[in-house]
C-alpha cells in the first residue's frame, strides 16, 4: 500500500510546495515511485513541476467531482517514477460543491483507492486553509508534514493545525500521524528565527531545517526543483535527507 503524506499548513508562503516538489523528487530518485498531488486551486505545484494547468484536460477536479472520472486518467508522468495529479483554478469552486455532499471529508480518499497500491509514496500538497480540501488530505493521509517558517506567528499557527489534527484522528482518521515539522525560509543571521527554531525543536520533531537561499526559486522556470537542479545545495542536502528519513521510517513500519 501506498503511504500517503500530507503537507499541510494553514498559512500560505510557508513552503509547502516548495517542501512537496523536492521531498518527491528526492523519494524517486532513491528509485520509490511517488505520486504527487496538488490539492490547491492556485496550481503552484502543477506550475513548479513545468505543467501549464490549462493544458490538462482530466486534473484533481476529475478526481473529486461526481463525473466518476477513473483516477489513473487523471495522471501525468513527470519522468521515470515521479506522476502528478495537477490543479486548476476551477477547483475553487468545486470546493463550495464539496461542503454538500454526503462524507464531504473522504472524497479524495474513496477516489484514491483503486491507485493506493501502485505507489510508494503519494505527496499531497494542501492549500493555505483549513478547509474542507485540506481536510480531505488529513482524512486520507498515514502522515502530516508540516512546513513553518521559524517566525513567531508562524510557530503559534502550528497549535490551531495540530487541534484539527487531533480532531480528525479521534473522528475521521485514527491512524493519522504527525511526522513532524520543517523549519523552512530559516534565515541563519537571525536571532529571532534561531530562537523560534529551539522553540520549534523542543515542542515538535524538526524534521529538517531548509536555510533561505535564492537558489529555491531558479528551477521554478524550466519546472525543476532544487534537488534537480543543485543537488549540492544546502537545500537540496536537507530535501534528500528528509526523503531518506521517510523510507527509512516506512521500511521500520512495514517490517514490524
Ligand atoms: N528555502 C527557500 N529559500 C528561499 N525562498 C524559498 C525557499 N523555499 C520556498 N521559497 C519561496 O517562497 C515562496 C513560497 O513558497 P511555496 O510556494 O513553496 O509556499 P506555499 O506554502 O506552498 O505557499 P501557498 O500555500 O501560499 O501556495 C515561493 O516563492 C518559493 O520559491
């Protein structure tokens, strides 16, 4: 079975795609077949990864609507073990539609299973609320990342998350686990983002600590991530080690 990651953040600008492209890209190139999917109407993902939205006749509005649209149609390959299911900005009206539908919270998780075998991992990437989509993501995932920028509203933002979490693990999804956080746009040079960082650490797993470089933006145009394009790069070292943790740790839980 597939292990479906959600990361999931409230607040927008925090890195969640950023975080969602290079985790996936680091988990295929350790030869795991990753399905990526953009859950956010803005379509950044679907952007970073060089697909132009409109292009996409069948994308996660196929997925979600009532057209029982089958699932595997509405994949594109990226290259060799990297697909993605793409956005559009109709899916923010489909939202609306969603709140009215009976199981409105398990929709992308009915829609998911006829593929739940045939990838390792399968990255969702959630929009900046909380809404009833990032809701869908949470009541379908084994696990939720959560990218934060190390800023004090940020560091606070993560508390209301982590009660939708707890709430959706009693009523929804029991098996929902929070892998931990990812101190992104860490500036170095700061003291208040150093100590927002130990805040961070001595609360919550930090899974990885992503440094503020311009270099996270200068795939973006030919639709490659950091760690396609600089895999030397200190972003690119904390995306990588951040993947092997995740098969690391399925692999811990497949065998025990
Ligand atoms: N490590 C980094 N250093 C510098 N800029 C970064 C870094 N990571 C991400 N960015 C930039 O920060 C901006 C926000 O990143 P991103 O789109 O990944 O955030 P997001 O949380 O998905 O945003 P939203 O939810 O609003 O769509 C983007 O312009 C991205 O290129």
């Amino acid at each position: 079975m597939s292990t479906i990651i959600a990361l999931a953040n409230q607040k927008g600008g925090v890195a969640k795609t950023t975080s969602t492209h290079n985790i996936g890209v680091g988990l295929a190139e350790q030869g795991k077949k990753v399905l990526l999917i953009d859950l956010d109407s803005q379509a950044s993902l679907t952007i970073s990864v060089g697909i132009e939205p409109l292009d996409i006749e069948k994308n996660i509005v196929n997925v979600l609507d009532k057209t029982k649209c089958e699932v595997s149609e509405c994949i594109q390959k990226i290259r060799e073990n990297l697909h993605i299911i793409t956005s559009t900005i109709d899916l923010a009206s489909l939202e609306m539609e969603m709140l009215s539908r009976a199981s409105r919270e398990k929709i992308l998780d009915r829609a998911l299973e006829p593929i739940k075998g045939e990838y390792d991992f399968i990255l969702v990437d959630c929009p900046p609320q909380l809404s009833i989509l990032t809701i869908n993501a949470l009541s379908c995932a084994d696990g939720v990342i959560i990218p934060t920028k190390t800023d004090y509203l940020s560091y606070r933002g993560i508390e209301l998350l982590m009660d939708t979490i707890s709430e959706i693990r009693e009523l929804i999804n029991p098996r929902l686990e929070v892998l931990g956080t990812i101190a992104t746009l860490y500036n170095m040079r700061s003291n208040d983002d150093k100590d927002i960082l130990n805040g961070l650490k001595s609360k919550y797993n930090v899974m990885g600590v992503v440094k503020m470089l311009v270099s996270a933006k200068k795939g973006i145009y030919d639709g490659l991530s950091v760690v396609e394009k600089e895999p030397n790069n200190d972003i690119s070292i904390e995306y990588i080690k951040i993947a092997d943790m995740l098969i690391k740790e399925n692999y811990e839980r497949e065998v025990s």
